[in-house]
C-alpha cells in the first residue's frame, strides 16, 4: 500500500523536488497504465523517467540477505 502525496498534489511541485519513493511509486503505476494514459498522462510520465534517471541508480546490486533486490517504494 503506497503512503504518500496523491497525483493531484504531486502535479503543483516541481518534479525535482518529489520524493524517491514518489517517483518509484508513480513510475511504476504508469507503466502498468501506459496503454490507457493520455498525452498529458504520457508526458509525466517521461518527466518521472528523467528524473529517475537523472537521479542515478536506484538498485545497484541483485540484493543479499539483508536487503531487496528492488527498490520498495510503499
């Protein structure tokens, strides 16, 4: 379950100032959502890719026993 600022609140702040695990979460939902987003839908959506990008990497190694393989953002 994601805890955090909605979309809506997300949209008024400038995008380098979201949070990681913002940025994971919406990432992801609009990849599972890419076929149905809009143009405005699609276009946030590659901002929050640069962004990621811009940011580095985010899971570096395949995970050990004392932490994930990929990044949990909930």
């Amino acid at each position: 379950m994601y805890i955090g600022r909605e979309l809506s609140e997300l949209t008024m702040v400038p995008i380098a100032d979201w949070e990681m695990n913002e940025l994971l979460y919406y990432h992801h939902s609009f990849s599972q959502l890419a076929a149905y987003l809009s143009a405005e839908g699609a276009s946030l959506h590659v901002k929050v890719i640069h962004e990621l990008e811009s940011r580095g990497p985010v899971n570096g190694d395949s995970g050990g026993w004392d932490h994930s393989s990929s990044p949990i953002y909930d």
